[in-house]
C-alpha cells in the first residue's frame, strides 16, 4: 500500500515528498496510522549531517496515531488503539539498560539500518531515521517502538510526548533536578525550551529566564512559563545575573546546541550551580574552560541525552499534568502545517525562528 512521506534522499539534500510503499507488519511490528507528527530541530540535524544515520531514509521521530495492524507476537497493543511513537526504545540488556540508564541504550537505533520501505516510483530502499519514520501518512515500527497514548490526551497533542515534551519535562526533572523555590534559565524557546519552561513551573521554580535570539518569542515564552525574557546577546550572562541579585540562577538548560550559547548557559549560573546541556551540536562547536574557573565556581556541566527520561516512566506522570492542566501541550505548538509544509518548516529552523511546528494528517 502506498502512502504519502516526506524522503531525505541525501545529506544534504531537500526533503522531498513522496509515495512510499510500506510491507504488512511482520512478527513483533506495528502499522500506525499517523494523527500527528512533530518538527524536531533533531530532524534537521539528521538532513544536514550533524547526526549520522543511513540514508536515503524518512525522517520524522516525534509522532502519534492508530494503530491500523499487527503482526504476530505483539500483545500489548491491537488495532484501533491509541499510541504514541517512541524513537529511541531500550533493548533492557545493555550495560546502560542493566543500570536504569535506558535513554542511553547501546541499542536505542539499531533499528534506523534496516530497510523499512520502498520509494513507489523506482522502488529505492529507504531507512527509518529515527527508528519511527513518522513524516509519513503511515509507518510500520517494531512493537517496542509503540506506547499506549495516555488516556484523555489527544492523538494531535500526545505527538509531542514523543521527544518534545519528555526532553524538556527530563532535562527540568530528570538532569537537573529542579527543587522548588530555585531560579532558572531555559535558552532557545523552540519545542525543547517550551516544554523546560512549563516543567520548570511545574517544579515551582522562583524565577524562570526564557533566553532567545527572537524578541517575537516572547509572548510564547511567558505563556509557557517564563516570568523574564532576555534578548540572546554578549551580555545575557550580565543580564541574568542582575535578575537573580547579581549572583545567576541555580540551573540553566541550554537548548540550541552551540558552544557560545553552552559558555553563556554555564556563565550564567551562580557559584555551585547546574548547566544541563540539551541542544545537539557538531563536532565542530568547541566550548573551552581554564582549570581555575572550573574550580573556582563549583559549576556542575552535564549532558542530556532525551531528557534523561524513560518513556514507560514518566508518560503517565506528564498525562497527570496534562489532565489537571498545569501541562497545555497545545500551548507548545507554533504552527500547524500539512505533510508538504515540512520543508518550509525546515527552512524557519534554519533561520532560527521556529518553534514547534506540527504536521497534522
């Protein structure tokens, strides 16, 4: 059967919008029919190579919709139910897994090698991205892939709960461990960053910086949790500490991915605090440090890998917060676009002005 997705012919390349056939599921697999899907600055890191997978391949990790098919073995869903996509599934052997430590699964993308469909015009093997393959009407993930949808979360909405929402909800809760009554700082007000704001007020942070290049996110910003708003420049770190009594906030999450934004996140926490880094960056982003400020301020620098979070764990816990209303997942959505805007999404990304596009099929 042949349906509708956006292909990465080549890094590098544009994405190009295709028919794509798709095989029946076969033992252990899943047919989703797409409600929704998420344009993740990660998926333009996968188009421009800053993070390697085989291509061609469609792209699209951030996703939720019915499910249409099963194949044998698979008992946890059926068809007509609601699931949201989870890219990065644990295999629950790995010395990580073994640990807790599932969002670091040495496994988590073995499945982007395999062939996953065929290009309906001249029958070109394509990968799945990021495991899910969800720029596309429908998909065929393995079960592991596939979550229950939380119950009174729409299917439109619980899209984001599959990497917006639980990196930033992760990298708050999970990484830097935000205690009530602490002051905070998000930069990048994309999806990431909307979602650190909101889950920073969940954790009953005192002050909450919203840092970005775009004066037009303010709003956004404020919306989603942010009580300050600094304009990205050479003096952020000066400004953010004059809002915090000259001293910086306890926890900054970065969330863009490059090493001056990395160095102004860490500048930017008082003496002892928590810079938890979130954005994806090349190889090429250098971020240097001298061994007397390393010792000097106490600073704690860490990585964050998916919001440090474990999907089975924390979906319920979000569904909380979205049911009481303390988590609008609507909030986060910037622009709601079809199957052949994801281009012209892609290109707002690149010019540094997007925030959480979401395809609705």
């Amino acid at each position: 059967m042949s349906v509708r997705a956006a292909v990465l012919p080549a890094v590098g390349a544009p994405l190009e919008i295709t028919g794509v056939d798709l095989p029946d599921p076969g033992p252990g697999e899943v047919r989703v029919r797409l409600a929704a899907a998420g344009v993740c600055h990660s998926d333009l890191s996968l188009s421009d190579g800053t993070m390697r997978v085989p291509v061609p391949a469609i792209l699209g990790h951030e996703g939720a919709g019915t499910v249409v098919a099963v194949g044998e073995d698979v008992t946890h869903v059926a068809p007509g139910d609601g699931v949201v996509l989870n890219w990065a599934p644990s295999c629950g052997a790995c010395p990580a897994c073994r640990r807790g430590e599932v969002w670091l699964c040495a496994h988590a993308l073995d499945g982007a090698a395999r062939v996953h469909a065929r290009r309906a015009d001249d029958g070109t093997g394509l990968h799945p991205g990021l495991n899910v393959a969800a720029f596309a009407e429908e998909t065929v993930v393995p079960g592991a892939c596939v979550l229950p949808a939380p119950d009174g979360v729409p299917l439109t909405d619980a899209a984001l709960l599959g990497c917006a929402v639980l990196t930033g909800y992760g990298a708050v809760h999970h990484s830097a461990r935000v205690r009530e009554g602490e002051t905070v700082a998000v930069f990048g007000v994309g999806g990431v960053g909307l979602a650190a704001l909101r889950s920073a007020r969940i954790a009953g942070a005192a002050t909450i910086v919203a840092v970005d290049v775009s004066p037009e996110k303010e709003e956004l910003a404020r919306a989603a949790g942010a009580t300050e708003y600094v304009v990205a420049s050479d003096t952020t770190a000066r400004q953010i500490r004059a809002l915090t009594g000259k001293q910086g906030v306890d926890v900054a999450v970065e969330c863009v991915g490059r090493a001056s934004t990395i160095r102004t996140a860490w500048e930017s926490t008082r003496r002892g605090g928590r810079t938890t880094v979130v954005g994806i960056g090349g190889k090429e982003e250098k971020v240097s440090f001298n061994a007397l400020e390393i010792f000097h301020w106490g600073r704690t620098l860490a990585g964050c890998v998916y919001g440090n979070s474990d999907p089975a764990r924390d979906l319920p816990v979000l569904a909380g917060h979205i049911r009481s209303g303390a988590f609008d997942l609507g909030a986060l959505v910037t622009e709601r676009i079809t199957l052949d805007g994801i281009p012209a999404a892609f290109d707002t990304m690149v010019a540094g002005k997007g925030g959480r596009a979401l395809v609705v099929f």
